[in-house]
C-alpha cells in the first residue's frame, strides 16, 4: 500500500494534466501484477515471444511503437532496445517506477509519448474514428506492436460510456477503429490481446464466457493461450477468471 502511494505520488508531476485521471488504474494494475506474478508468467513470456519474433521479422529496424507499452512487463523492451534504433513506447500514463527502470537501465533509445488511443474523443463528436494516424507521422517506422491493450480501450470507452448494453455497438466501432488502423499502417504490425474472459469455479465448471472484441473477429492467429488473470483468492476464494489471448 506504501509502496503503490508513492509511485502514485512520484507520478503525478510527471504526468500532463489530462492523464493524471488515469494514474490510479495503472498502479492498480502494477499492483495486481506484483501479486499475481507466478499466475501471469507464461503470458507474459508468450507476449514477449510474439513480439520478439515479429521483430526479427523486420527487414529493417530503425523504429518500432508500442502501443499500451504500461508496465513493461509483457513487452521485451530490453531486446527491443537493442534491435532497433528507436523504440517509442505509447500508454495513457509511464509510472514513475517504469521511467526510473528505464533509466537505471540505460535504455537511451527509448522515448515515451502520453496518449489515449481509443479515438474517444472523436467518437464522441460523431466523427471518423482514426486513433492509429498519428503514427503516419512517425520518421522510419519499422514495427507497431500492440501489447495487451485492445480489450482494454473497450474496457475504457464502456466505462466512459457508462456501461449500456446499447453501447455496444459503439464499442464494436473503437475495437475495429484499432484493428483497421494497425492495417492501414505503412509498418509490419504485432497484435497480443485477449478476445474472451470465462469465469470458472473450482470444480473446473465455466459459469460464464464474455466476448471483449464485441463481435470483432481477428482472424487467422499465429499462437494463443489462456492468461489465468485472476486466480484463485485475487477476487474469490470460489472462481478464477481466465482469459484467452491471441497474437496475429
Ligand atoms: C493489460 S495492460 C498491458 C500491459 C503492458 N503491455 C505491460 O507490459 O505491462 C493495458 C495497458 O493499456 C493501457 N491503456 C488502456 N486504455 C488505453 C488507452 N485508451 N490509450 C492508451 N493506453 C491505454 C493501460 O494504461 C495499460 O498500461
């Protein structure tokens, strides 16, 4: 508790106004991954595979994006850090203790951008969702990964939206805005996100399957696997929640 009150406090001055918001979920999230770290170390393993290997697949490496980069804890940073020249990492909010990782490690090719990716904004003023564009701007880009973060911006939009099941469809339209926009980009790309949670109790009985790309269909997948996200006593001593993970 300590610990998650100053990296909350350590933060906020390096945080632009309009993201501080968004700093408490992030600790929360660094929290629970500290506590569920045995549960989420093989996803986190094959995360880091699926980009890594995407990665030896550029032809050229001068600039790869991660986007949803947060902990740095599926992500290869250090092995991205070498293979290319530059490495921009793309999340709503850098904890202080990821910055001062980064420091302490070196990593002087690494920049950090602030940014909400989901295109809320503009879906709300009713215009053309185009959240990946910006990276059209970005000088020599070789790679764009998205680690582990598209169920998050629909998690994010529901939220903002106040959770309506009539939301629905708008929700459908920021998961395929991120999809169609990795397509549209002038790079190789790397997707790594769960598209489902089961909910299932200790008898091994699954009570309940959520779809998190709300009817977005990924396609073909090079690899998946299932991320138990919350085991056994994180929430309930009675059901785990596990996740299904695809990476294309
Ligand atoms: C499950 S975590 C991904 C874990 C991360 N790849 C790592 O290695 O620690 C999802 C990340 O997406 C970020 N995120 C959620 N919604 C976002 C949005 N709308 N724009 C940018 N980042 C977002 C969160 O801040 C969080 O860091």
């Amino acid at each position: 508790m300590i610990l998650e009150a100053l990296n909350y406090a350590a933060t906020w001055p390096l945080t632009s106004a309009g993201h501080r918001p968004f700093i408490r979920s992030s600790v929360n999230l660094w929290a629970r991954a500290n506590r569920c770290r045995a549960a989420w170390t093989e996803h986190e393993q094959r995360t880091k595979a699926a980009i890594l290997e995407a990665a030896e697949g550029c032809r050229q490496k001068r600039t790869v994006v991660v986007l949803g980069s947060g902990l740095l804890r599926d992500v290869p940073i250090a092995e991205l850090s070498q293979l290319f020249d530059t490495v921009v990492l793309v999340d709503l909010v850098h904890l202080a203790n990821v910055r001062s990782w980064l420091k302490v490690k070196g990593l002087k090719n690494v920049r950090l951008i602030e940014r909400d990716l989901s295109g809320i904004e503009a879906l709300l003023a009713g215009e053309v969702l185009e959240p990946l564009s910006f990276l059209r701007q970005v000088p020599y880009l070789d790679l764009v990964v998205s680690a582990n973060l598209l169920s998050q911006i629909g998690i994010g939009v529901a939220r903002r939206l106040g959770g309506q099941p009539a939301e629905d469809d708008r929700m459908r339209q920021v998961v395929a805005a991120h999809v169609e926009g990795l397509a549209d980009l002038p790079a190789k790309t790397c997707l790594v996100t769960d598209v489902s949670y089961t909910v299932i109790d200790r008898n091994g009985v699954e009570h309940e399957t959520h779809d998190l790309l709300h009817g977005i269909n990924l396609g073909s997948s090079s690899a998946h696997w299932d991320w138990p996200v919350i085991p056994f006593g994180e929430e309930s001593r009675d059901y785990r929640i596990v996740h299904h993970v695809v990476a294309r």
